[in-house]
C-alpha cells in the first residue's frame, strides 16, 4: 500500500484543482463547505480575505506560522511521550500508571502534557472515546483525588486503581 501524504496547507486550492483537471483525475468536494453554519467555513470565506487584504504577506507568514505550530506540537507530543514512558509501567501486557509518579512528574511546569499523557494511555488500548476536556479532567480527578476503585469511561471501558497503580479495563 503506497501512500503519499501531501501538505495540503501550502497548496492553494485553484493549485490542487488544476493538478487534478491535468491528471484527468477525480475527485469530491465536501458540500458542508458551501454552509456558513461551519466556523471553518465562515473563517476561510470572509476572515481570510480581510487578512490577505490587510497585509499582503498574510499567506506566507500564515504559512510559517503553521509550520512553527507543528513543530511545537511535535516537541509536545515527544515531551509527552517520554514522560508517559517514565510514568508507566508494563506486565502481562497491561500498561499501568504509577499514580504517586504521575502527581509527582506532572505537577508544576508539566501539568499541561497531563491530558496528552491521558491520549497516548487512552489510543494504546484502542479506547473509543470523544475527546474533550471534561471527559480528560473525569480522569484526572480518578487519578488524583478519588478514593473509588473503579471509573466507568465507556460503556465498554473502565479504570481500576490497586493500590497506586491505575490501568484500563475492558468491561466483559
């Protein structure tokens, strides 16, 4: 299976369009993107326009500035996962985490990775989930504060703690 990933922020629509109409390709546009009930839609079609108008350089510089963001995010998640590493532990396949670690190493200057380090637990299980901060801060308030043994985070999913150790449980 060969995949090619383009950036597709740095390619102008009327760009792509000609491509395909030149490579007699097909293709689908998304009909939501004619809807200004969409944020992103009312941002491309009206936002956009005044910015590009008020400065010429707005495409460029919103391009840097998008590369820069996605470097960050990159360092994050790297910076995330080490720390999930330092605070986990693994037996018989079970990632568990070291509760009185995870306070420890993400108090203070770190506690803003607290809900990527919940993702990366969260996706090596499979967990279906819809990402929010309310459902991450219901884990967090587990792991933190509560005296409960166990945590319904799905209908199929459930945390347990023993002791300090906290993993994630499939319901039968």
């Amino acid at each position: 299976n060969n995949m090619i990933l383009i950036k597709l922020l740095e390619i102008k629509k009327e760009e792509l369009i000609e491509y395909i109409k030149l490579n007699e390709l097909d293709y689908v546009e998304d009909i939501t993107n004619d809807y200004d009930i969409y944020l992103r839609n009312r941002i491309r079609k009206y936002v956009v326009p005044e910015l590009r108008d008020c400065d010429e350089r707005f495409d460029t510089n919103f391009s840097k500035a998008i590369i820069n963001i996605q470097k960050a995010d990159n360092f994050i998640e790297s910076c995330s996962q080490e720390l999930f590493d330092k605070i986990t532990y693994k037996k018989d396949n079970i990632t568990y985490i070291d509760r009185k670690k995870f306070i420890e190493f993400l108090s203070g200057n770190y506690n803003y990775l607290e809900h990527n380090i919940i993702l990366i637990w969260l996706c090596s299980y499979g967990v279906e989930f819809t990402p929010s901060s309310r459902f991450f801060d219901e884990i967090l308030k587990f792991i933190k504060n509560s005296e409960s043994k166990k945590h319904l985070i799905h209908s199929k999913w459930f945390l347990s703690r023993d002791k300090d150790y906290i993993k994630i449980n499939i319901k039968i």
